[in-house]
C-alpha cells in the first residue's frame, strides 16, 4: 500500500487530502520529462522535493516529448534526444510497454511515494510543431496533429489501458487527461468529447485515481465541458480564476508558470495569489533542473523564460510551511475584505481568521473591511514569512479601515477576531 495517498476532502471539496489530511499541494518541479527521460536522476530530484515539503509534480506519460531546440530553456528534461529516450512500447505494433518503460515507472512512482509527493500523471499534450508529432509514438502520418484528439482511437485506448495498469499499486497519482487541450486543436467542441471519453475510460480503468482537466490559461469559467473531470488545472492562473469556479466544488489548481522571466519574485507573488484566493495547488514550472543538475540549480539563468532553482525554492518552502500551519477545512475565498488598489486575494479560514496578500502595494491604499468586533493584525515578511508586527484592530462593519503594512512593495497578513484562541 502507498505511503502517499492523495484524495478530495469531503469536508471540504474544494481541497485535496494526503492520508486522510487536508493538504496544500505546493511545488517547484521539473519539466515533466523524468519518465522519458534516462539520463534525469529522479532520486536526486525527489530528495530536492522533499528537503523543501514540496509534495507534488507532473509527469508526462510517454506520447509526446521534446526536442532541444523547440524552446528557449536552459536545459530541458522533456527532450532526452534519441540517446537517452525511454521507449514507451516494445515493439511496432504497440500492444505492449517496454520493460525499461514499465521499470522506470514504477521506480519513479515508488520514489515519489517515500518522498511524499503526489504524481500527477499526463497521458497527452497537444502537438505544438510538427517535429513533435513526427517524434511522438502514437504518431498517425494519415492524422493532422490538429485533429489528433478529435476521436479517442482503439490505439490511444491501448497506450492508455497499458499505462493504467500500472498506476493500480499506487495510491500517490492523479490523471491528467491532456496537456493545454486548447492549443494548436481546429474544433474545441470534439476536443472536449475526447476528454470526457477519456475520462470515463480512467473511471473504468483505474478508479479512485482523481482525473484533472487542464481547463485553460490565465483566467476561464470551466463550464461543463468534461464533467467527468474531479479536478480543474490552469496555468498562469490569475486569482479571479478561483472565485469564478469556486460554485464548480472541485480542487482549483494552478498547474504551470512561466514567461515572467527568471526572477524569483513574480513566481512568489503568482503562488501567494492563488494559494489565498482558494486554488487547492501551486506547481512552478522550474527549469533549474536539468540532468547535469537534477536538484537544481542556485537560480535559472536570465535568459531563461522560467524561474527556479535553490533560492526560489527556499522561498516557496518558506510559504508552504506557512499555510501549512493553518487549518483549510473551512476556507472560502474572501476578496470582500481585502480591497487595495492592487492585485491581491485574501481567502476566510472560519471562526474570525483571514489570510491575505497583495503585491505591487507601494504607494497604494490599503483597507480592510470585516465584520464588528476587535481583530488581531499580524503582518509578514512575504519572502521569509518571518512575523514583523502585531497589532489590534477594531471594525464597526460599516466602512473600510485603512491599514500600513510594514514592508514595501508586497504585503502578507493574518487577520484573526480577537477571542478565538489565538
């Protein structure tokens, strides 16, 4: 049995459990290529996981990798060459997975479970040029790419059968169905019938594994187009995005980022933005591993289109030890408590407790408004969490109160009713 085992709460949908335990899932991960890729030393990099309480990654399934020069990476895990690719079937006709294929994915799965991370397995990614298609296994020559996932095909059953079949020992694994199923497609329409297709082929052959919908970039109202999906991913997820599919009742999680540049502080603020508006998950896209340094390197270089790398993990670790000191059963988003005149989320933890965060506050005004009683004001360091200051604060509900957060630029708070035990 799993050491890891990775839920939904049913107290509280909106959030995932680990052994039974509502949890965050927070991390800095690689670039999905530790399956298909055998140079990449996955021990390494699951220590590197778990030094921080990181508790998550993606994995590409097999059907699509990369190659070096399909996009400007420092080093890319995703594009193994042809030297160092793990072949997903073991023969031409593709009605078996390849031994070493079978062995690494267990091995990878195991060693993600004694690290206490969660697995999120994609069988898919759209095409995004053709070398990519030509590349992938369950390449069709008589098939656009575009169109490639516009019926699911007796083969594409087989190749996601297989590799089913082997996630049964594991309880530390969610199913993502496509990677960006909105990109490089003609028709949408038939792209989500795939999906849901797929969907309930999971259902039937690994059930109990949650299923994720890669809904959209940036900012979208997941309708109804795969209903048969528990989880709702985005990337470059804007905070907005929470609340407009909080009354979904499933976990909301920001999947992927990128193209900020290589800084450290636009993934902290994304992090903090989701995390406090009520996304279940946070995993940075950090291309600061690669397979000369599957730990990570200090910082990804400035050309680099990601950030990452050891002191943006130090970073993210510090914020995960903070929320993970604070009880999510009741958490709700709370944007109508916290209005400054710049991005920011504030999230309602129950019984009188709030947490909020903003960036870009300097020379803003700041204001709370909270129901009547008398509250305690902490205020944080955003990047150490470190407590700087500690303050009373009385709310007549009747109007905005004005607040000074002692640092410059980005702000992190915790607001608790005085009388609640804290």
């Amino acid at each position: 049995m799993s050491k890891t085992v990775v839920g939904i709460s049913h107290e509280n949908p909106h959030y995932f459990t680990i052994n039974g335990e509502l949890r965050l899932l927070i991390s800095s991960a690689e670039h999905y290529g530790a399956l298909v890729n055998r140079a990449f030393d996955y021990v390494r990099y699951f220590r590197e996981l778990r030094k921080n309480g990181f508790n998550q990654t993606r994995l590409f399934a097999g059907s699509y990798f990369e190659r070096a020069s399909d996009f400007s990476f420092d080093s890319n895990p995703l594009a193994p060459g042809a030297e160092n690719l793990v072949p997903l079937f073991a023969g031409p006709e593709k009605t078996r997975l390849h031994p070493e294929y079978v062995e690494r994915l267990r091995a990878i799965l195991t060693a993600a479970d004694e690290a206490g991370v969660v697995v999120e397995l994609t069988l898919f990614c759209v095409f995004y040029n053709e070398g990519n298609y030509l590349d992938s296994p369950l390449h069709d020559p008589a098939v656009d790419r575009r169109e490639f996932f516009e019926a699911l095909t007796e083969e594409q059953k087989r190749y996601v059968r297989l590799v089913l079949a082997e996630l049964e020992p594991f309880d530390n694994v969610i199913v993502e169905l496509i990677n960006e199923p909105y990109w490089m497609v003609r028709r949408m329409e038939p792209v989500l019938r795939f999906q849901q297709e797929l969907a309930e082929l999971i259902r039937e052959c690994a059930p109990g594994k949650p299923v994720a919908w890669n809904v959209d970039n940036t900012l979208s109202c997941a309708f109804d187009g795969v209903p048969g999906a528990d989880v709702l991913n985005f990337h470059y997820m804007r905070p907005e995005c929470v609340l407009a599919n909080w009354h979904r009742q499933r976990p909301i999680v920001d999947d992927e980022t990128g193209f900020c540049g290589s800084a450290n502080r636009p993934y902290r603020e994304e992090a903090y933005l989701a995390l406090l508006a009520g996304a279940a998950g946070y995993s940075n896209l950090d291309m600061a591993y690669t397979v000369e340094a599957p730990d990570g390197t200090e910082r990804c270089s400035e050309q680099c289109t990601h950030g990452g790398g050891k002191s943006f993990h130090r970073e993210l670790a510090a914020l995960a030890a903070f929320l993970g000191r604070f009880d999510f059963s009741k958490a709700r988003p709370a944007f109508e408590m916290f209005r400054p005149e710049c991005r920011s989320a504030a999230l309602s933890l129950g019984g009188g407790r709030y947490l909020a965060y903003a960036a870009e506050t300097a020379g803003k005004v700041l204001a709370v408004s909270l129901p009547a009683g008398e509250y305690c004001l902490r205020w944080f360091d955003p990047v150490t969490t470190e407590l700087l200051k500690e303050e009373k604060h009385v709310s007549n509900e009747l109007w905005m109160r004005p607040v000074t957060p002692p640092t410059e630029g980005e702000m992190l708070l915790e607001v608790c009713r005085v009388g609640t035990g804290d």
